[in-house]
C-alpha cells in the first residue's frame, strides 16, 4: 500500500525547545493513523510539520509532493483551536470554504454528515461547542480530501457528539480517506486508528497497530474479586492468583476465562461483593514505556472504561 | 472555483462578518462623524487668523477624510489579523487554494467599500455641516482612486502591524501609536507653517501627505481654482495620486508578505 504521508528524521524547534525531535514515520494511504500524547507532547507540531504550516528540519512527503507544494485541493486540514468566523451561518460557512476551491462537494451533503441540519442557519457563535467542532470538521470536508489532518477534532464534544464524529471517521477512512488523528484520549485512538505513534516529549516511543501495542506492551488483564477468602481454590483451577486485604487478583485472564473463574469461585463456595474484570489499554502502554500517565490531561472526556466491574 | 472566486468568497465573507458586529459597523461611521462635529461645528474654523483651525472649513476636508482612511483600515485589518492567528484561520486557509496576497486584497476590497462610505457621509457632513466651500465638478471622481489607494496602503500597513503585534490589544496600541502622529504631521490639520522649519521635509515621508495634498487640490477652492502661472490643480492631484499608487503597490506587497504561510 502506498504512503499517503511519509515523514523522515523531522525536527520541529522553537528557540531552544524542541518539539519535535527526530520523527519518521509512514502513514499508508486509505488508513487512520493515530498520534497520540499528553499535551506538550509535540502532536500539534508535528501535524503542523506534516501540513506544511510551519518551517521544520528533515523531509516529509505528502501525497508524493513536499507539503509546500501538494496540490491543496487534496488535504484537508482541522486544527488544534481553529475558530472560523463567528458570525457566520454553519450553510455560510461551509459555503465559504467550499468557495475557495475549484471543485467542492455539495454543502448541504456535508451538513448533513456532520448532524447540523437542524442548524444551518445558525451563527456559529450561537451553537454549542460540540456543534461548533462538528461545523469544523464540516469545513474540513468540503474539498473531498484524500488526506484528512484532524487535531483533537473530539475535544469539548459531548458523548452522542464524539461517538457521531467516529462514525462519520469511520466512514470516511472506509471510503478511502487517509486520517491522521491527534488525541490524548486513548480510547479514541484505540477504537478509530489502524496504527499509532505515541510522542513524548517529541519523540516516537512506539508505533504499531494499537493490538499489537497493547500485546506488546501493555501487561496483562486482571480480574480482581473482592473477598475474604484466601487464593487456593483458584490457584488449583490453574489460575495465577495474588491475594492482598479483602482482594484476590487472577493475573493474566482474558474475557473468554472469566465465566469459568466465577464457576470456579461458585464450586468452592467461596463468597464474594464483586469482581472487576481490567484489560491492558494504550495508556498502559503509555505509562509502561514513558513511565508517565496521562491523568489529569484529558480534557475530551472520561475515558471508555476499559474494565467491567460486577457486583454481587 | 477560479482566482476571482476565492477573492469573491473571502470578501463575503469578510463583509458579512464585519456587518453582523453592529457596534464595529457603528464605531465606524459614528467615529468620523464625532471628529467632524468636534472640530467642525463644535472647534469651528477662524479664517482671519489664530485658534486650532486657522485656515477656511474647505481646508480641512482632507483631515476628515484620513481619519477614515487612515484609522479604520489599520484598526480592521490589524483585528482582522489577530483574530484570524488567534483562531488558527491563517493555518487553516494556508491548507487551501486561497493565496495571501487574495486574502489581503479580499480585505482590503471589503475596505474600500466600507471606507468609501463612511468618506460619502464625511463629505456630506462636511458641506452641509461646516460650510466648506467645495470645487464641485467631474474632477471629483479622482476622489474614489485617492480614497481606494489610501485604504490599500493603510490595509497594508495594517497587515504588518497585525504581524508585528501579538495580540488584538497589541495591534490596537500598535495602530493608534502610528495613526495619530501621521495624521497630525501629513498636511491634514496642521498647516506646514504652523511646524518648524527643520521638520516640514519630514512630512513628505508620510504617505498620507501625498493622500491630503491630492485631495486638497481637487477640493479645495483655493487650490482647486486655476490660476496662472501655476500648477493645474488637477495635474497636482494625478502627481500625489501617483505617488500615492507607488507607496501603496509597496505596502500591500509587504501586507502580503506579513500575512504568515506558517506558524
């Protein structure tokens, strides 16, 4: 397959800070490719290095051409804390942009992709901030990229608004679309990304598919049952088993072997208030390779749960 | 969509945008119509000499005129110019076709019409207000070029000191720093006789000289009258529109250049 983008040994400084430092990657053309990182990581600058939109060190391709010089009709560019004119309708607004190329597609197509029909005419200082990102992805749209940079395009949506935006993402990359994705919100990264490049402190720190990332680096799943009882029974069944105050904790138990935990919890008569069930995620992967969380930088919302919690 | 297009698409949409901010929409005209009863109606002219305005009503109308020339282009584009860095718009229109030196002309376009009708409703004032005695005739038309040259200049200039200053506050400063002695010192209020010596050269540095001593011969009766022996009136103001053509290609050139490409 084809590298729609490709970036080589790019290095992004700004004075003496060096946001971004080193970085190659590839991104294969019809795929969704996530950056992710805390914020500061270097993911704004490094989509400004990849659009052209900023000087940089190193070389990057873009669609075969040097960003400088893509056909622009071809890329579609989201920024990190884009306002377009405020005063204008979402139908003004798409219009407006779409008007700045020789071919676009239809604006009430679009409007209607990204769930704004029933506000079209509304000023886009008067629409909620979930709307707004979504009339910016709209703008985004309107030349039919082959290339699609969206910077958090999720930030400060409400739930239904994200999970439309994936959708919409979704279908976009189905039909051929390349999307490069910034996000620190892992799930995300996770649910939406073909491959991944995790920056810290601009640099790549791992890059793959987030399975492999996850199989790689993650750790374990572990079920974790709140009891008294001691660890025995279980660790007979052939699970390996930690036992702590009030808690034992099946290390390396996948989904498909939970039901015959509970069976074995139930065959020994072993009494317990609830189990939680805790799968390795990318921010597992995150902390395991930078040793930092994420916490307290996610600003598009509470993280998917990546565990299920069953009480008795 | 061709090159005209997307000039055509950044002016409306720059219009609609700045016509929806009633209060810009009413500062704007409310402004020049404020200095004109000033220093018009309230200040007055004393024509037989001594006071502020020493010279007959007419003389002033180049002034007038600067101010809208001169104030609102620096003020709107250098805004303009904020807000759009503010809002990462120059990052976002630096991924489409849209070039910028169409962008500044789409503003700048939007400008002159602005301008040009805030410079209608002075001139109305003017001579309905103050009593300026006013060269009427088909010479007058040179007004529109002198008016549209004016605003491209100071659009320019505008772009620069949105480039230069970092913040919508910071262009305001910036603005004010360098409208208000340009438009004391370029023939506009101050007569050259009322400076010193060693200083009126300066004021040919000024661009908008060339815009107050154009309009001044074409408007004003005692220029504008021919008298023999002397230059034409309107070949003086076709000399000064010239001049003011040369400096305005060079500071929408360098506007053009200060609208950024990247970050």
């Amino acid at each position: 397959m084809d590298a729609a983008v490709v970036a080589d040994d790019v290095t992004k400084r700004y004075g003496d800070l060096v946001a971004v430092d080193g970085v190659s990657l590839s991104v294969p053309a019809g795929t969704v490719f996530g950056l992710i990182g805390p914020n500061g990581a270097g993911k704004t600058s490094l989509v400004r290095c990849l659009t052209g939109t900023t000087e940089y060190e190193g070389e990057v391709s873009l669609l075969g051409s040097a960003p400088e010089s893509v056909d622009r009709s071809r890329i579609g560019l989201l920024p990190q804390s884009f306002s377009p004119p405020e005063r204008l309708t979402v139908r003004e607004l798409l219009g407006y942009y779409a008007d700045l190329y020789d071919e676009a597609r239809d604006v009430p197509s679009v409007i209607e992709e990204v769930g704004l029909d029933d506000s079209a005419e509304t000023w886009y200082e008067e629409l909620s901030g979930g709307q707004q990102r979504r009339a910016c992805v709209g703008i985004t749209l309107v030349n039919d990229p082959d290339v699609l940079f969206l910077d958090e395009p999720t930030t400060g949506i409400d739930p239904k608004g994200r999970r439309d935006l994936w959708t919409l993402i979704e279908e976009l990359a189905a039909a051929g679309t390349t999307v490069v994705l910034t996000s620190h919100s892992m799930d995300e990264v996770e649910r939406l990304a073909d491959r991944v490049a995790m920056l810290a402190d601009g640099e790549v720190v791992a890059e793959g598919s987030p399975a492999t990332l996850i199989a790689e680096h993650g750790g374990e799943s572990r079920l974790e049952i709140r009891t008294e009882a001691v660890a025995d029974p279980l660790a007979n069944r052939g699970f390996r088993v930690e036992a702590s105050a009030g808690r034992l904790t099946l290390h390396d138990v996948d989904a498909a072997e939970i039901d015959d935990a509970v069976d074995a919890l139930a065959a020994a008569g072993i009494d317990y208030e609830s189990f939680t069930w805790t799968e390795p995620t990318l921010e597992d992967v995150y902390l395991e390779l930078t040793g930092e969380s994420f916490r307290g930088d996610d600003v598009a919302g509470p993280a998917e749960p990546a565990e299920a919690e069953v009480e008795r | 969509m061709s090159r005209l297009g997307r000039i055509g698409s950044e002016c409306r949409a720059g219009a609609k945008a700045f016509l929806r901010r009633r209060t810009a929409v009413f500062f704007t005209f409310f402004f020049p119509v404020i200095i004109v009863l000033i220093f018009g109606v309230l200040v007055g002219t004393q024509p037989t000499g001594g006071g502020l305005f020493a010279e007959p009503p007419g003389y002033y109308l180049p002034g007038y005129l600067a101010v809208v020339v001169l104030f609102t282009p620096l003020s709107r584009v250098g805004s303009e110019f904020a807000r759009h860095r503010e809002g990462s718009r120059f990052e976002k229109l630096a991924t489409t076709p849209l070039r910028r030196w169409e962008w500044l002309l789409a503003h700048t376009l939007v400008n002159v019409f602005v301008i040009g009708a805030a410079s209608l409703l002075i001139f109305g004032l003017v001579v309905a207000l103050v009593d300026a005695q006013i060269a009427v005739g088909a010479h007058l038309l040179l007004l529109i070029p002198f008016v549209a040259l004016g605003v491209a200049l100071f659009c320019g200039l505008g772009a620069v000191l949105g480039r230069l200053a970092d913040s919508q506050d910071g262009v305001i400063a910036a603005s004010n720093s360098v409208a208000l002695p340009l438009l004391f010192l370029s023939e506009t209020f101050v007569t050259p006789e009322l400076l010193p010596a060693w200083f009126r050269p300066v004021t040919n540095l000024s661009p908008l000289t060339y815009f107050a001593r154009g309009v001044r011969s074409l408007t004003y009766e005692q220029v504008s009258t021919p008298v023999v022996g002397a230059t034409d009136p309107t070949t003086l103001a076709l000399t000064n529109l010239a001049v003011l053509a040369v400096l305005a290609a060079v500071f929408f050139v360098a506007g053009t250049y200060a609208v950024p490409r990247t970050d």
